[in-house]
C-alpha cells in the first residue's frame, strides 16, 4: 500500500491549532503572574515602588498589544499564493533609481524551456513549474507540504501560527519574535525577585499555594522562551541582513555571491518598508506596497555582477 507522505504533512496543521491554544495559555498564566498577584496590588501602595509597579504594568501592555497585533497578523495574513497561470514578466529593476520596466508576458512554450547560452552551454531557468499546484513558479517560490500550496518567497512553515511565513507576513513574523522576546525578558526580571523568594515563602506560607505556583510556572517558562527566542532572533537578524530565507541558506553557501544581497539598508527595505514611522508595527504602506517588488513576493531586484 502505497503512503501519502504530503498528506500526513498536512495533518500537522491540527497541531498548529493547539499551539494557538499554548500561546494563549502562556499569556494568561503571564498576566495573571505579572500584573494580577506580583505587581498590580503595589500600584496602590504609594511611593517610588508605586511608580515602578505602574511604569511596568504599561510597559507590560504596550508589548503585550504590539506582540498580540503581530501574532495575529502573522496567523490571518496570506504568506503569499502564486496567481492562476502565473506567467513572468520580462522586467528589469534598475538598483540606482529603484525603477521598474515591464514589457509583455514571456510566451508560454519559453516558459520552462531551457535556454543555451551563446557559448552553447545549458543554462538553468529563471522559474519553476509546481507539479502539484500545476502552476508556475516564481522566483523564491516554494511548495508547502503542509498548506498543499506554493508560497511566494517562502521562509519555512510554522506550526506556531498555523501558517507559512512568506512575502507577504516575513515583516510581521519578525516583529512577533521581538515583541515576544522583549515581553518574555520583561516577565522574567520582573518576577525574578518573586521567584527567589519563592522557597522561603513556601515554607512560610506566606503567600498562597497557588499563587506560587503560577509565579514559578510564570517564571520558568517566560526564562526558557527568552533564551529560545534569542536564538531565533539572532539567526533571522542574519538572514535579513543577506536577504535570505531560511529555505535558501544552502543555496547561498554554495554561491560565490549571493544574487539577493543588496547591501544591509537595501535587504531591511525588503522587508520592511521605507517609511521609517511603520517599521516597528505590522503595516505596510501603500507607497512601500507598489514601489517595492519583493514586497509583492513576484519579482526581486538582483546584483548586477552576479548572473541571475
């Protein structure tokens, strides 16, 4: 009997559901931690320690609301889908005045040729063509096994989000991993002093089992997510700054010059915009949106002394 192994693929997506689930428990265990029983009550208190209780608690929302907007952002938005009969542009972006000419639809019987160069050596196309989705494929496009779709400069699948991080959601998945980081690290110093003091409380019982119990609980896992997440912001803060996917890391290990790389302000413009003012919220505006190729996940400005 003969196994569907992109079908089993396709049912990871139901643990995507429960990992939903987790993020939403991790929140409320946190807040509960953090604002109800550790620093809420000393708002009311009254001097310096008031001001410290109250500066954390805004600071605490306003991460909060940042990385809620970004998760979700993340899960609703579209990574990208390829069109219906895709065929490539002939286009040239030009690097100097960010401009881009398009003439008409490369004909269809040269669409998956193999074109020879004039020295008669065989030369690899520019684009693909999916098997499964019976349908082209751009540029730094690939096939998900999971969502059964191609995905538009696709990154990786995260079971975390139910998702693809792609085109068109790289910008918001990054902004989730930092406000992320930024509110685990916040929730560890803050209940670090809570949870030093938690064995001696225990045993005094000076605080409420319970309450201890998510104070500790609040704590390891806050701890153990900082320190994941740092890794991760780490490896995409590398690959951004090269204009990699994740998916293309190989690749441009074997490449002399990365075609991509456009230098460090260019690549962060690739994903994130031009206007300064949106950069650090999950937006995009409209100028960025129809001056900006990469953004719409179809075509991608390369370096002029590497062949594409």
């Amino acid at each position: 009997m003969d196994i569907n192994l992109f079908k089993f693929c396709s049912g990871l997506k139901a643990l995507g559901y429960l990992m939903i689930l987790m993020v939403a428990a991790i929140i409320v265990v946190s807040y509960y931690a953090v604002v109800v029983v550790t620093w809420g009550p000393k708002v009311l208190v009254g001097g310096a320690e008031s001001v410290l209780s109250l500066a954390i608690i805004v600071v605490f929302h306003i991460l909060l609301i940042l990385l809620t907007w970004s998760y979700f952002m993340v899960v609703f938005r579209d990574p990208g889908s390829v069109p219906e009969n895709w065929r490539p542009m002939a286009e040239e972006y030009n690097l100097e005045d960010g401009t881009m000419t398009s003439s008409d639809c490369a004909a269809p019987q040269t669409l998956y040729s193999t074109p020879s160069s004039s020295d008669g050596q065989e030369r690899r196309p520019a684009v693909g063509y999916c098997i499964q989705c019976q349908n082209g494929k751009p540029p730094r496009c690939h096939h998900c096994s999971v969502c059964q779709r191609c995905v538009l400069k696709m990154d990786h699948h995260c079971v975390w989000v139910v998702n693809c991080v792609g085109a068109y959601n790289y910008k918001f998945f990054l902004l989730f991993l930092l406000y992320t980081f930024l509110e685990t690290t916040l929730d560890t110093l803050v209940l670090l002093p809570s949870f030093i003091n938690f064995f001696g409380e225990a045993k005094n019982h000076s605080t409420s089992p319970g309450n201890l119990s998510i104070i500790f609980l609040a704590f390891v896992i806050n701890l153990a997510f900082a320190l994941s997440l740092l890794c991760f912001i780490v490896m995409h803060a590398s690959l951004l700054s090269s204009n990699t996917t994740s998916i293309e890391v190989y690749e441009k290990r074997r490449a002399v010059r990365w075609k991509y790389d456009l230098g460090r302000k260019m690549n962060f413009e690739q994903v994130f915009g031009k206007k300064k003012a949106l950069w650090l919220f999950p937006l995009y505006s409209e100028d960025d949106l129809s001056s900006i190729p990469a953004l719409r996940g179809l075509d991608f400005p390369t370096r002029s002394d590497v062949e594409a």
